[in-house]
C-alpha cells in the first residue's frame, strides 16, 4: 500500500489552481494540429494518461477526504462511456464499473448497449481472435454486480461464454445469495 500511495502520489496535495493550466498545456502538447490529424487518439490517450484530469487525481483527492473527488470520478466515469475506442468485453469493464461506483445507471445502459453492439457485429460472430478473447474474472464480477443492484444486465449470460470464466470470483458469484456470509474473510 505504501508503493502505491508513493507512485500514484495519493497523500500529496493536489494544487487545484494548477490543474486547468497543466491539463491545457499537456492536452496542447499531445493533441496539437499535427499530432491530431495524424493520430486521433491523441485525445483519448492525454485525457487518459495526464495525472491531473483522470482518476489518479480522484483517487488522489478521496483519500484526502476531499470532496472534489467526485467531480474527478464523475469525469471519469463519462469519458469512459462516451470515448470508449475499443470493441472488446475487459475495455468496455472501467466504464461499467465507475457507472455502478458512481451509481450512474444511464452510464451503465449506455456502456451496456455499447457492448451488446459489439457483441453482434457480424465480422466477429466468426472471428476466432475475438471469441477467443481473455476476459479478467473482475470483468464477470462488475456484470454479475450489475444484475444483482444496478440495472437488467442482458449480457451477463453472453459474457459467460468468452474467456475463462470468473476465476477468484466464483465462489462469491454461486454463494452470493446462499452462504456468502460464509466466505472466511482470509478468502
């Protein structure tokens, strides 16, 4: 836990004036008329990867208890619904998730509706690379956790048949109506 507040900076203070200004000139940077033009996800990859405008920042400012966080989660939680670039199950699983934190369910609908998309494109109905995909288990656990408080998950079934299954979560998902109270906290 120590590494990880070091590397993602979780206790230091985040400069609220300096954050537009560092935001524009990295987005400046990475997204300028060339760089654009000549790789669109320029966009996707700064509001992505610059510490001050994704969750890092979120995470940063809820271990303050500060409640800015939510505005960072909330942004978050957007980009990833309406920017996502990729058409596989574990890439669409961030956006569902922070819509189920945030308890965004028109985020979660959307997400939802994007993958079942996917899901029916013609070109992969027989592509083996994405039948085949690898699916994290956290990936069948956010979409169980979907059907069980969030929304109707149509997908949850379909989901099942790709990858390898929810793995370290599968005792949680079969008992989570039975023994779950159960589980040995060491599990």
């Amino acid at each position: 836990m120590k590494k990880l507040f070091k590397q993602y900076k979780y206790a230091e203070v985040i400069n609220q004036e300096n954050l537009l200004p560092d935001f524009k000139d990295d987005y400046s940077f990475f997204a300028n008329k060339d760089n654009l033009k000549n790789n669109p996800n320029a966009v996707y990859a700064v509001l992505h990867y610059v510490p001050n405008c994704h969750h890092i920042a979120a995470k940063n400012l809820l271990f303050q208890e500060k409640d800015e966080c939510w505005k960072f989660f909330d942004r978050t939680a957007h980009f990833l619904t309406y920017g996502q670039f990729s058409d596989y199950i574990d890439d669409v699983s961030p956006a569902l998730m922070y819509g189920l934190f945030l308890q965004r369910q028109k985020l979660i609908e959307i997400s939802l509706s994007k993958l079942g998309g996917y899901l029916e494109k013609e070109v992969y109905k027989a592509n083996q690379d994405y039948i085949g995909q690898a699916v994290y288990p956290s990936s069948y656990l956010i979409h169980f956790l979907i059907k069980k408080y969030a929304i109707e998950n149509p997908l949850y079934e379909r989901i099942l048949e790709y990858g390898k299954g929810p793995g370290l979560y599968k005792r949680i998902i079969d008992e989570w109506d039975s023994k779950f109270s159960e589980i040995e906290p060491a599990y």
